[in-house]
C-alpha cells in the first residue's frame, strides 16, 4: 500500500520576534501541512495553529481507516472548515481581529491500490515536486505579485524580489468563505514533496533547494538542512519545510525521518531502506502528470458576482427613488422638509433639507393637519413652494420674511446654509385657513428663529405643537 512518510522543521529566523509558522507532518494520519499565519502581534500564530488543528482533526473526524482519505473533497472541505474556525475565532476576539494565514497540505486519497495524491493551498506558502531530480512548483501563489506576472506586468525574477510580494490576494481565516486550490493525480513511488512558507524561497534559490532535496535522502534532514540555508541566507521571516515521500510496501515497515521543531510530529526512525527503494522508484517513474488546478467555488463565486450585480443595481435604483422625494415633516416644532422617505427606505434615512423658521405651533389647526398629513413631491422647489404658501396664509408676525408680495417665496435659509430661492410655483396653497386658528399667542415667542441642530426627521406627533425651543439665532 502507498502511504506517505515525512517530517518537519520551522525556525523563527534571524530578524523575528516569534514564529507565525506552523507544520504539522503526520505520517499516522496521513497528512502534512504548512501554514504561515499573519495579523497583529498574537493574531498570525493563532491562525495558523488554528488552521493546523482544525484540520487535522476534521481529517481525523472522517477518516474510516489507515488508507487514503475517500476523496480530495474531503481535503478541501477540510481546509474550509479551518477558514471558518479561524473566521469566527476573529470576530469573537478583538486582539485577534483580521488574522488569516496561508495554508497548503498534501494527503492521499482514493482507493487503497490507486490512491492518488491531493494537494490543496491557500495563499503563497508552496509545495514543489521533486521528481526524476527535476523540482517544480505545483501551486500558484495567491498574491499580488503572482497577478502581476500573470498579467504580463512584471517578469518572475522582478516578482521575486518585489518590494509588495508579501501582499496576499486570498488567505485562510478573513473571509467567511475562502476558494481553496487542489490538485490530484497519481501518487507515485519515491515521488518527493516540499510544502514551505515563504521564508524559504525568497531566501534560497530553487536550484539550492533542488540539489539539497536530490541530496539529503532523509526527509527530516532535508527539511532542517533547508531551514538553516533560509538562516544563512538573512532568515528575514519565519521559515518552515516539510519534506514528504511516497513511499511504497516494499520500503520497509518504518517510516523515515525524525520530527522536526515546531508543530511537527514526532516520527518514527528514518528507516534503513529508504533511500536505496527511493532512488529505484526514481527510475521508472512515469512523466509528471499535470497538475490541474482547478476552481472549487469558481461557478458559485460568478453566481455571488451576478446576485450582488444585482442586488447593488437594485438598492442604487431605491437610493436614486428615495433621493427623489421631497416630504414636509417637522423638526423642533418648525416646518422643515426632508429628502427621502417619510419613513426612511431600507437603510436611507431622510435627510433633512431646509429648516424653515415656520413655527407648526402658529400655523392654524387646519395648516397643522395639513403639515401633519405630509406632503410629498418630487421637486424641491415644489416643496419650498408648498412652505411659502402656508406662510403667507398665515398670521404669525414674525414666522417669516415679511413680504407685500403674497406670490413672494417666504422660506427661510436652510440648516445646511444652503439658502434656496424657489421658483414661482403653480402649485395651489393647499391650506385652507380656519376662522379659529392661527392665534399668535398661542404659540411660542413669534421671535423664534429658524431651528439649528435636527436630528429626529419625523413627522410632528401632536405634542410638537406645544414648544419650540428658542436656539440662538444664525
Ligand atoms: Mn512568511
């Protein structure tokens, strides 16, 4: 039967306060992991021990045997369990708000006798193949400088030392939901895996790491054999490797290496035969399948695109609608018209618009319940017209600008300061005054002038007929 053998090693590095990385290399389970964790002084080590423990002990959860996990999908769901621990752990911890980290972990999976060997990742730690001596990079690294050089921008020896190649385009843990990269093909005998954090390759070359990998036969001494050349190398960040091998029945019963710092596991000895059966394996080993890489969530994600496309077009239609309706309400007792809804729409409040220095409390009954029922147009200066032509049928010395002229418009300067003339109106007065109302002494002060500071848009219930509270003047 195929299994998996390896071993793991992370150091802090040379500038670092402390290690963010996290590995987890274990053979029993059939797993092997690198995360690099990011955000805040205690956030990156949370997310990606987080990560790690999540998703090994999702793996355990739904493993039914010793053999390969049933599926890649439950690789990947895995891994989408850990973005939702770390998620949540996020919003629930203010120290540990935006904390994500990358994540990249092979596995076997299929049937015993055809296993196949998944590879999944999240962000710009890697994994390489190494395979007939030849090493290549089977996952694409999720940031900003790998766009660019897809795009053609930027060639890969100027995204290897770009001063923004540390930014990330997607990570585990800052988004409820996360696309996970996989891959899966055959896995073959004395093929070699190398999952690394970035502090690997921006320090070593992948001709280095090639020959150490060809050189050094036991995978926890390739693995720590690497770690010190990313040491000597500057060790600007953290640095973890984990070296894994396909190792077939005839490689004997022990698996080989030795745990390694860090989050690995401890391993069995390295094991005397390993390194004869893997150079055998080396020589009939069939060309390298092609990795796919392929979208899980890409279908759903254009769906997301097109609902939100919608849903955006939508709520701009409803923001535009409601901009466009003037109504007449009161502020503070004094007559005020507000833009919007009278009663806000979704999350667009009513926003108020000109303050007049109209006292409701002078108005008569009538002109009252005419304010009170509302009025709603779609022109501003219909409303200022509809506000002058209560002032002019009223009796209130002083509510407003007095004037000769009844067409006159009478509205005041507007809270905001943005005084309005309105143009002449051919809207009829829509008061119709009552021989009772509008004593002037009913009101407050006729000196009253136009009300400052709003913050309730609301329609006057009765009780804002009583007072107005006298603000200075301006
Ligand atoms: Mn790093």
């Amino acid at each position: 039967m195929t299994r998996l053998v390896g071993a793991a090693h992370t150091d802090v590095g040379q500038v670092r306060s402390n290690n963010q990385d996290a590995a987890l290399a274990d053979p029993g389970g059939g797993l092997f992991a690198v995360a690099d964790g990011m955000g805040g002084h205690r956030g990156g080590e949370v997310a990606s021990a987080l990560t790690l423990d999540t998703l090994a002990a999702q793996i355990r959860r739904v493993r039914v045997g010793p053999g390969p996990l049933e599926s890649v999908d439950v690789l990947v769901d895995a891994v989408l369990g850990a973005n939702e621990a770390v998620f949540a752990e996020a919003r629930n911890n203010a120290e540990l708000f935006n904390m994500g980290t990358t994540l990249c972990a092979v596995a076997l999976v299929g049937a015993p006798g055809t296993e196949h060997l998944a590879v999944v990742n999240v962000g710009d730690s890697r994994v390489y193949l190494l395979r007939d001596g030849e090493l290549s990079q089977l996952t694409e690294d999720h940031s900003l400088v790998q766009s660019l050089v897809r795009d053609g921008q930027i060639t890969a020896a100027e995204a290897a030392v770009h001063p923004q190649r540390n930014i990330l385009t997607r990570v585990i843990g800052v988004e409820p939901d996360v696309e996970v990269d996989w891959w899966e093909w055959p896995a073959t005998t004395g093929d070699r895996y190398l999952l690394c954090s970035d502090g690997l390759f921006n320090e070593v070359t992948d001709a280095k790491i090639a020959a150490t990998l060809r050189q050094l036969a036991d995978p926890a001494e390739a693995a720590r054999a690497l770690v010190g050349m990313a040491n000597d190398g500057g060790g600007r960040d953290n640095i973890t490797c984990v070296v894994v091998d396909v190792a077939g029945d005839d490689d004997g019963a022990s698996g080989n290496g030795g745990g390694g710092g860090g989050a690995a596991a401890a391993l069995p000895d390295p094991g005397p035969t390993a390194a004869a059966s893997l150079a055998s394996a080396l020589v009939d080993a069939p060309p390298p399948a092609e990795p796919r890489p392929r979208r899980l969530t890409g279908r759903v994600i254009g769906f997301t695109l097109l609902l939100l496309l919608v849903f955006g077009a939508a709520v701009f239609a409803i923001r535009t609608w409601a901009r466009h309706n003037y109504f007449i309400g009161t502020s503070n007792g004094a007559v005020t018209i507000f833009r919007g809804r009278p009663d806000g729409i979704l999350w667009f409040d009513p926003e108020l618009v000109d303050v007049t220095d109209v006292s409701l409390a002078r108005l008569t009954p009538a002109q009252q319940e005419q304010v009170k029922e509302g009025y709603t147009t779609s022109s501003h200066a219909d409303a200022l017209d509809w506000v002058s032509q209560l002032t002019t049928t009223t009796t209130a010395p002083k509510s407003v600008t007095t004037t000769t002229d009844p067409s006159a418009r009478t509205t005041s300067s507007t809270a905001a300061g943005t005084a309005t003339s309105a143009p002449t109106s051919s809207i009829a007065p829509p008061v119709t005054p009552s021989a009772s109302g509008g004593q002037p002494g009913a009101g407050p002060p006729p000196s009253t002038p136009a009300i400052s500071a709003v913050t309730a848009p609301v329609l006057a219930p009765a009780a804002a007929t009583t007072t107005v509270p006298a603000a200075p003047s301006g």
